[in-house]
C-alpha cells in the first residue's frame, strides 16, 4: 500500500466523495489480493459486510459506520491478541518445564530391605 497520509485522504473525501470511494476500495482490493489467499478469504467477508452496511448511507453516516466498523474489528483484534499471549505463555511454561535439569529424587528405603547388622550398629552408636 502507499504510503497513508490521513490529510490526503480527508480533502479527497470532502472534494471528491466518489473518488475517495474508488480509492478505498482500490487500495483495499490491493492489499487483500497483497496478503494472499488465507487471510483474504476472511478479510474479503469483513469488507463486504462493511459494505452492506455503508449503502445508502450519506458521507457522515458512512463515516461514522465505518469508524464504528473500525472500532469493532480494534477490539476483536485485542482479543485475539490476548489468547494468542496467553497461548505464547503456557508454552513458554511447557517447554521451561521440559528444558529444565531433572531434579534428583531422594532414594527412599523400600519396605522390603532388611537392615544390614552393620547399619543397625552404626545407628545404636
């Protein structure tokens, strides 16, 4: 994508609505056939519910729905961002806990040994 400078972008949408529409589509068209085919798929359905929801809509309204639009995809992102952390933790857990020296097991004496005579002098010592 080029580079996105917001005043650029401001004046073509008040100037000239429709060519700011082209261009947005445009631009967006490009960057999901940029990305490849799976994430499009699932980008190409949230643009095209976006649009939906932009028709018949006059310049104020389409904006605030998609800057509404905007905030919602802001927070599903920050929730997936969350699992996604809490998944990096639990296997950093994991493979701490499988990249850690064995611990040494104290030997415990088995119900069957008998004590040695010589033992059993060395505790009455």
């Amino acid at each position: 994508m080029d580079h996105f400078r917001p005043d650029q972008w401001r004046r073509l949408s008040r100037r000239h609505p429709s060519g700011f529409d082209a261009r947005r589509r445009a631009v967006l068209l490009l960057e999901l056939t940029r990305i490849g085919p799976p994430p499009n798929a699932r980008a190409a359905r949230a643009l095209a519910r976006l649009e939906r929801r932009l028709l018949g809509l006059d310049g104020p309204a389409r904006l605030q729905t998609a800057t509404l639009a905007l905030a919602e995809s802001m927070v599903e992102l920050g929730r997936a961002a969350g699992d996604l952390l809490r998944v990096g933790d639990e296997l950093g857990r994991a493979v701490a806990l499988d990249l850690a020296p064995p611990r040494p097991q104290a030997a415990r004496p088995s119900a069957e040994r008998v004590p040695s005579k010589d033992s059993i002098s060395r505790r009455s010592r």
